[in-house]
C-alpha cells in the first residue's frame, strides 16, 4: 500500500499542512546530513505548526497559517483543558500530542539549540530525540485524520522522510542518478535505498542504477546485498529496503568520505 501524506492529511488546510511536511523534511534532512543543531532548532518550528492544527481542530476553525503561541507550554496545557471533541483521536490531539510538543520545545529552548549559553553542546543524542518525536507525531496525525493503522502511518512519514543527499540527483518519476560514477552498482544501490528510507520498487531501482539486465541485476546486486543483509529484498513484491547494517555501511564507508563528515 502506497500512502501518500498530502492526500493522508487533507482534511488540513494547505496552509498548514504544507509548512508541517516540510518542517519534518528538514528535520529528516539535517539528521541524515549529521548537522546536529539545525536539526534539533528546526523541531521549535516543528512545534508551532503543530499547535496551530491542534488548535483549529479543537476550536473548529483552521488558521490560515502558522503561527507562534506567546506561551508554548501554557497553549498546550489549555488544550487539555478543552471539552472533548467525541471526534475519532481526540485524546491524542488535545493530551498526547501537546505534550509532546512541549519535550519538543523544551530541547529546542534549554539545550543550546535555541541560544548561547544552554548547558548542553547539540549532540546526535539531542537530535535523535527531535527526530523520533517529531515522526510520532506526524505519523499520529496521519492515523488519526485517515484512520490507518500505525505502521500504515509511519510508513507514509518513511515517504516523507528521504533523505537529502548531494550525492544523489531526483529527477522525478522515481527516478534518480548517483553522481559519483566511481562507486559500484552495489554501492549505488545501498546509496540510493538509503536516501529512500522506505521501500523501493525493484524497477526503479534498475532504471537509476542503469545496470546491463533486470535479470543480472536481480541475482548479482540485490540477491547478494541481501544475502549480506545489507538491504531485504523482497522478490515476491518487487521491492528492496535498506537495512540498518546497510545505512551504516552508506554513512560510514560511502557518505562519510564525501561530505566530510567525521
């Protein structure tokens, strides 16, 4: 099933909904880049467009756009304090979600993200955290206003998710080109499941590496990254996904090396 988080979360304005896509995808970009603070001020903007749909759906009206509560921590707690909507997700929406906002500002304010002076230098662990927080929250607001399950959810945040890599060029209609020739078709194919995050169709996989045959590249790239497990290969769906020993393999020995990356 292929889930799209646009047309998952229409029922919010685009106003909204836009500025919430791409504030996760910055999110997801800068964590996969390793640029730890950017990652972690972006979930404060993060945060904001949450509360502004929070909001409207509570109060029955939808702002136009995004705006900055004068009192993050106070804005949220209201929210608990409003009658129960009976709508599919309301406990969510006006407990669960505000109050992971507030860890959310909380890194972004008082870590040494959002100032001089925290006591905490960014870390990966910091980030870590913006970004774990910030895919539940996008994946509950998908659950709730498309009623899917949890793992249908994160799988349309894996889709938002790919990664932003200059060493991988996007065309468009799934089609991509790795810009370093020099890297093998193996390589080439764990660097562009990488930037994927979720899974990818075994077609467009062979159009972007541009290998001899479907059927060479099939048993001589992705038979044996899988036999290494490196990536799964699911050959009865025609798809591959990369593993978290494959991510590690793509960032330490492939991404590293050409972005500088320490």
């Amino acid at each position: 099933m292929s889930l799209s988080p646009d047309k998952l979360l229409a029922a919010i304005p685009a106003g909204l909904r836009d500025p919430l896509i791409e504030e996760y995808r910055v999110i997801a970009s800068n964590y996969a880049e390793h640029r730890w603070g950017p990652a972690e001020l972006t979930g404060g903007r993060f945060s904001e467009v949450v509360y502004t749909i929070l909001d409207g759906e509570v109060s029955g009206s939808f702002a136009a756009a995004p705006s900055k509560p004068s009192n993050m921590r106070n804005a949220c707690l209201d929210l608990e304090k409003k009658p129960n909507t009976g709508k599919p997700g309301d406990r969510s929406i006006r407990v669960l979600i505000p109050r992971t906002l507030l860890t959310l500002y909380e890194v972004r304010n008082n870590r040494n993200v959002g100032h001089v002076g925290g006591d905490v230098d960014p870390s990966m662990m910091d980030a870590t955290v913006v970004l774990s927080l910030a895919s539940w929250v996008l994946a509950e607001l998908i659950r709730i206003y498309h009623a899917v399950t949890t793992a249908e959810a994160q799988e349309a945040v894996d889709a938002v998710s790919e990664r932003k890599l200059p060493l991988v060029w996007s065309l468009g209609d799934n089609l991509k080109r790795v810009l370093d020739t020099s890297l093998t078709a193996p390589d080439q194919t764990l660097l562009i499941l990488h930037q994927s995050v979720a899974w990818v169709n075994e077609p467009d996989l062979f159009k972007s590496v541009e290998y001899s045959s479907a059927a060479n590249y099939r048993g001589k790239v992705l038979a044996k990254l899988h036999k290494s497990r490196m990536i799964e290969y699911d050959k009865a769906g025609n798809r591959a996904r990369i593993s978290p020993k494959g991510s590690a393999y793509v960032e330490k020995s492939i991404v590293a090396p050409r972005m500088g990356w320490k």
